[in-house]
C-alpha cells in the first residue's frame, strides 16, 4: 500500500508546551492526499447486443437500462464482466427498474456496452432515470402476474390430481401448465438460454433444463410449480435486496430540494437546490431540513444531525458553526453560507461512499463465488451422472432416475449460497451508517473483527485538539484577583497563539485598553494597562527575569507533570497569577478505550507530543502503551511493525496521520464531516468523532460476519437435506424449489437482521 510523506507535526500535538507568542499561531501545510486503491466493482445470464450512441445520464455517466437484469445474480454477472475496466469508478443498479449508472469518463463507454452485450445482456441508453412512478407500476405488474402464474400452476395441479385420467384432460392439463409457465418463465427461459449458449451453468440455465425436462417427461403440473414459485422467490429477493441498498439513501437522500436563498435586493425567494452558488446565503425556519452545507451566519438553534453523524443528542448552533444537509433545525430560525454545491455536501458524499463500498466484494462473498462456480457445475455432472448411471447400477427406471436428476438440478440452484453475502455485507455497511459509521467496503467490515491492537492519535482523537483554560490562580500580591484576572485577559485577547486565545477565552469580563503592546516570539506578550507594564508569558521567560521562586516552581512543576501550558502574568517584581492551559480529554475517550479492552484489544497512545504530556492524557483514558515525541513518518514505522506481528489498526485525525491510516489493516479516521483527506487515507469514518464508534464498529464487524457464516451453512444445510432426499427418498421437484426459495428467504431475512440491531 503506497504512503505519501507528510509535514511534520502531530495536528495540535506540536506546540511547544513553554513557547508561546504573539502571532505564533500555527500553521498547517496543505497535505498530500492518499487514496486506498479501490477495488473494482464486481458480481449469469441472457441476449443479444442492441447498440445505440450513448446518451449521458443526469449524474454525467452512462445510464442503460438492462431487460433481463431482475435479480442479484445478474448484478453479480454484470460486475464480474466490469471488473476489467479500471476507467469504471462505481456502479449503481436500480433492479426494480432494470437500470444501470455507470461512473466512467465517455472513452470507455463502447466498451463497457459491448462487454454487458458479450455476457448476453441487451441494453438501452437512457438519458434520464426511469420515474419512479414507472418502476412502481412495472413492479406492481409483475407481481400481479407472477401471482396469476402461480393461480394458473395451482389450477393445472388440481387438473392434474383432480381430473380423469384421459387424454383430453391431460392436454387441457398440459395447456394450463405452458400457460403459466409462460405467464412466469418466459425471460427465465430467454437468459438460460442465452448462458447455455455463451456456456455459462447459471441458476436460468439450471431451471430452464429443470423446467423443460420435467415438462417433457409428464411432470408438467410441477413444471408450472417450480416455474411460478422460482420466479416469485426472484421478485422477493430482489426486493430484499433492494430495501438492504435502499437503507442508506432513504435514510440519507433527505435533503430537500428546494432552499429559501436571499437574492441581490435582500429579499428571500425559494430555489433549486442543485442551482444555489457556494457563497449564497440561505434560511432555514424551524422544524425544516438543511437543503445544503454550510456555515451558521446569523442566529441560533439546536440542530438534529443524527442522519449524518448519528448523535442522538441535537447539537446547539451559532454564528460561524457548521451545518450539514439532511440534519434538521429545531428551534431557532438559521441563516447560513452555503459553502458546498448540492452535489458535493457531505450527505451526497456519504451517500456515494457507500454505493461505492457495495461494489466491493468482502473476502466471504469472494469465497462464496468462487465455491459456487464449482458447485453448481459440480451438480450439474452429478445429476448427469444420476440420469445415466442409477438405471445401469441400482436398476432404477429411466423416468425415475431422470425425474430425480431435474430434481437435483432444482437443489443445485446456488441462488441462496449467492445471495446470502452481499445481503448481509450491504446490511452491515448501512447498519454502520445509520449510526454515524461509515465503512468504505466490505473488505473493511469483515477485517475489523481481527484487530488485535488499535493505534491512536492523541490530538483531536483522544482530546478535544482545542487547547483550554483549564486552571487559574492569583497569587498573593498587592493587586486583587479580579484585577489580575482582567489584565491577564487584556493581553491576552490581543494575541493570535493558541495558547493565549485559550486564556482570553476562558476568563470572564471585559477586556482593558492596552498600550505599546508586543510579542517576543518564544516567550510571550507584554503591554502596558492603566499605566503599569506587564508580560504574560512562559515558564522560560519569567525563569529568565528571576521572578520564580522555589514554592512558585513546585506549583509549576504540578501543572506540567499533568501535560499542561502555562502562562503567567508577572509585572516587574512579581509573578502576578498563573494560567494552565491544557487540549482536554473527550468525555468519550474513557469509555472507548475500556470498550477496546473487553474486546481483547491492546490500545497504544501514538503522538508527536511531549512525553509528560502524552503520559498526563493516557493515565486519564487508561491507556498504559505510549510512544510520544513522533514525526509522521515515526508513526508509520510504528504501525508497520505491529502490523507484521498481528493485525493493526489506526486511529487519527486524516491530517498527517495519513500514512499511518494507509499502512493500517483498518484505518479509522476522526473528522469524516470535516476533512477531505481523511475520507481519501481512511477505511472508515467516524463522522462525529465519536471515539466510542470504533470498538462498536469492531462489535459490527464480528456480528456481520458470525450471520455471513450463519447464511452460508443454512443454504447449504438445506440444499443438504434436500439432496438426500432426492436421491434416496421421494422429495418432489416442487418440494426443491419451496426449499430452494425458503433458504434464499431465510438468507435474506438473516442478513436484514443487521439493519434493525442496536449494537
């Protein structure tokens, strides 16, 4: 995995815990991006080639609509024969409507349509969307006539055990049994086909040899049965599937699409959110969702921003906060500057993130294809071999022994082995988005149940990253303690560093009139209020003017072996007060480090930080490993080696923690609704810094894959039993098929388990 070199410093970590001075502020280098190399999208069946000249989608990629992709196994087909495109950055299927968006620059897009065509699949260029009221209507049509097949099949079953047995029945029998395998098995029929031809044992070319030799031996009362409930299992487990993909963009597509924006004259109109420029200012009243991102200009109110980040609890906004699309404004009425397109707001990129993670097949679901193109062929020869070889070996009729292999063959379908990963793994990785998770790939949720250390910055992971005022003393002189307090602040207020925006900014009152004001850098500030001069500034510089006596430096000694700045205020002869300045724990750090240990996993302190101050913080979160004092490049080392012994994790803000998040087995990345450049280093975003989220995602990562391995013995425990039974006992072919549906639904239904746990 490739790194790129950062600037150093540690975020926050670097300041010098004695330095501090006016206009001191520090600044942070752009940092060089890192993107994880995607994998390609990836996961047969059916036609000819249609070609038409592209159009552009809405989204600026080619969008297709595919007749004959109804169901996940065709999605599979579709990825798999994509794979080799590295041009092609994501795939959107939308099964219901049996459309396709591809992500890809317009060269590629001949190919691409030539190589879905070469799998059997026709295809149509669209240049919108289809409306979702027609995809509602086709589904619903589809239903009703997948329903009416199965009426039909009920009718020739009751013919077939009901009527004499003559010849004109069974022809009125064998009439109403092609009806309704034509009503529900006629593009069954087509794609089989079409993989029989391109040599391909999908689960249509399994049925349509199933269904037509059944047929074809006098069984056409189960024909018309297995046809009409296999159809019906595909409709539902398409929608299962669907529901699971849909968890996300329903739960996050909840910007709305029209935001009151104030025009040239001052007055408010409402527009298109797709069409407001970032810079524009836009309102949003009580009780309304955020159309787009952007930053709090005027007024002040508690805003809901579970849909992206998952806090439970709203968060109080004011001037100069940021505010996300999607998140609701409670209160008060909010103005803001918008400061990103509709396009490119957290919420879509969110959104997009996880469409992306989909295309990503998890190590399990890599298993699983690979298993089943052996199986099912596998199967295949074995019902062959049944066929063929009872009657000579174990004296079986020829009927008897062909009935037994179609019905084999209705066992072989691999529908429910198939389905049961990327049901569970899409579950899981909107489950973790629901609450503020957000995983970019399968990969990744299945890798973080094997974390056995977790590596954490200090600086904005552990603290707050915002240094604050944290301890402050008058010491006993002749001035009193408000007075001491108020010049303190004075100076203060008039420095840019850190450190002295935290003084100013933690004590009360107003700040007083201050005269021939100056910085020495290193040291601190000085002026002069109400006539007497002062200086605030560091241990150093008041050593170095001999106003520390030996119970002042004891005093000091405390606050520094606790990781604290200081900052005292001194006139010429004495030290006046003493202000401890200090980046505080997150309330959440604690209970996330103890969560990590009842896990089994060993947590490690890694920061560019002072020793004394890095011990301070981990003695207050529990952690007992710290390695301080370390550049960007120290860390990666660090990470690198652990990772050689067991599997490693990292946890840091994005900014030169990005080698290290890259290095890691799962990089977790602090800030994901802040910093572009953790969501590129990054295998998973806590998007409201949350530490807590890690070991919870961890929780996530081994419950989706105890259900992965849940799926995969129930489908082919079942297919088990069943296959016994065919061959030594009497299951019938419609008996497979109910097994072959219930075991895809008990997948689905499993997997789907995922979207409604708590933890």
């Amino acid at each position: 995995m490739s790194t790129h070199k950062h600037a150093h410093g540690d975020h926050a970590d670097h300041h010098d815990e004695h330095d501090h001075a006016h206009g001191a502020g520090q600044a942070h280098g752009s940092e060089p991006s890192h993107a994880h190399p995607q994998e390609s999208p990836c996961c047969g069946s059916t036609c000819g080639a249609e070609t038409k000249a592209p159009v552009a989608a809405t989204s600026g990629g080619l969008l297709l609509r595919i007749p004959a992709m109804d169901c996940p196994t065709e999605e599979g087909q579709i990825r798999r024969a994509l794979e080799r495109f590295p041009e092609v950055r994501g795939l959107r299927f939308d099964l219901p409507a049996r459309a396709l968006d591809i992500d890809a620059p317009q060269a590629t897009w001949e190919p691409v349509i030539a190589a879905i065509n070469g799998i059997g699949f026709k295809t149509e260029t669209l240049s919108a969307p289809p409306p979702a009221e027609d995809t509602a209507k086709a589904q619903r049509a589809e239903l009703i006539r997948l329903v009416a097949a199965l009426l039909v099949a009920v009718g020739a079953e009751l013919v077939h055990f009901v009527a004499p047995d003559t010849l004109a029945w069974k022809a009125v029998g064998m009439a109403i049994a092609a009806g309704a395998i034509a009503l529900s098995g006629l593009a069954v029929f087509r794609k089989g086909l079409s993989a029989l031809l391109h040599g391909q044992l999908n689960i249509n070319a399994l049925m349509s040899v199933a269904v037509a030799g059944a047929f074809a031996i006098g069984q056409w009362p189960e024909a018309a049965m297995v046809m009409a409930l296999y159809s019906l299992a595909e409709l539902i487990e398409a929608r299962s599937v669907e529901r699971a993909r849909n968890a996300i963009t329903g739960l996050l597509a909840l910007s709305p699409p029209q935001v009151e924006v104030r025009q040239t004259d001052g007055a408010w109109a409402s527009a298109d959110a797709k069409t407001v420029a970032v810079g524009s200012t836009a309102r949003v009243k009580p009780g309304e969702r955020f159309a787009l991102d952007g930053r709090v200009t005027a007024g002040q109110s508690a805003v809901d921003q579970s849909p992206v980040t998952g806090e439970s609890i709203p968060v109080d906004k004011a001037p100069g906060d940021s505010v996300f699309a999607g998140t609701i404004n409670q209160s008060g009425s909010l103005e803001f500057e918008v400061t990103k397109s509709a396009s490119d707001t957290v919420l879509a990129g969110i959104i997009h993130a996880v469409e992306q993670a989909q295309g990503q097949r998890a190590p399990t679901q890599r298993f699983v294809d690979k298993f089943a193109a052996i199986y099912t062929p596998a199967i295949f020869v074995l019902a062959l071999a049944v066929a063929v070889g009872t009657p000579f070996l174990m004296g079986w009729p020829w009927l008897t022994a062909l009935y037994k292999a179609l019905v084999l063959l209705v066992i072989a379908c691999p529908c429910a082995l198939v389905i049961s990963t990327p049901v569970t793994v899409v579950s899981g990785l909107a489950a973790a988005a629901r609450r503020g998770i957000l995983i970019k790939g399968g990969v990744h949720l299945e890798e973080a149940r094997k974390l056995k250390v977790v590596a954490l910055d200090k600086t904005g992971t552990l603290t707050e990253g915002k240094p604050r005022l944290v301890a402050h003393a008058a010491l006993p002189q002749d001035l009193p303690e408000a007075e001491v307090l108020r010049i303190a602040k004075s100076l203060a207020s008039r420095s840019d560093h850190p450190v002295s925006k935290a003084v100013a900014t933690g004590l009360d009152g107003d700040a007083l009139p201050v005269e021939d004001f100056g910085a020495d850098m290193g040291r601190g500030v000085h002026g002069t209020v109400n006539g007497r001069q002062y200086i605030l500034g560091n241990h150093r510089w008041v050593h170095e003017r001999g106003l520390c006596s030996a119970e002042l430096e004891a005093r000091l000694e405390e606050h520094e072996a606790q990781g604290r700045t200081l900052s005292l205020l001194a006139d010429q002869e004495h030290v006046l007060g003493l202000f401890a300045v200090a980046d505080t724990v997150k309330e959440t750090s604690r209970q996330a480090v103890a969560d990590l240990k009842a896990l089994g996993i060993r947590s490690i302190m890694l920061t560019g930080d002072n020793p004394s101050t890095a011990k301070a913080i981990a003695s207050q979160v529990g952690i007992d490993d710290v390695q301080a004092n370390l550049l960007p490049e120290d860390k990666l080392k660090v990470i690198s080696e652990l990772g050689q012994a067991q599997q490693t994790g990292m946890v840091g803000d994005g900014v030169n923690d990005s080698p290290s998040l890259a290095a890691a087995a799962v990089g977790f990345s602090m800030g994901g609704a802040g910093t572009d450049t953790a969501k590129e280093a990054a295998d998973v975003l806590i998007m409201n810094d949350d530490l807590r989220k890690v070991p919870e995602t961890i929780r996530l990562s081994k419950r989706t894959y105890a259900i992965l391995w849940q799926n995969i013995v129930l489908a082919l425990g079942i297919k088990a039993v069943f296959f016994v039974l065919a061959v030594f006992g009497s299951a019938t072919m419609w008996m497979a098929v109910f097994a072959d549906m219930g075991a895809s639904l008990l997948v689905v239904f499993n997997g789907l388990r995922l979207l409604k746990s708590s933890r």
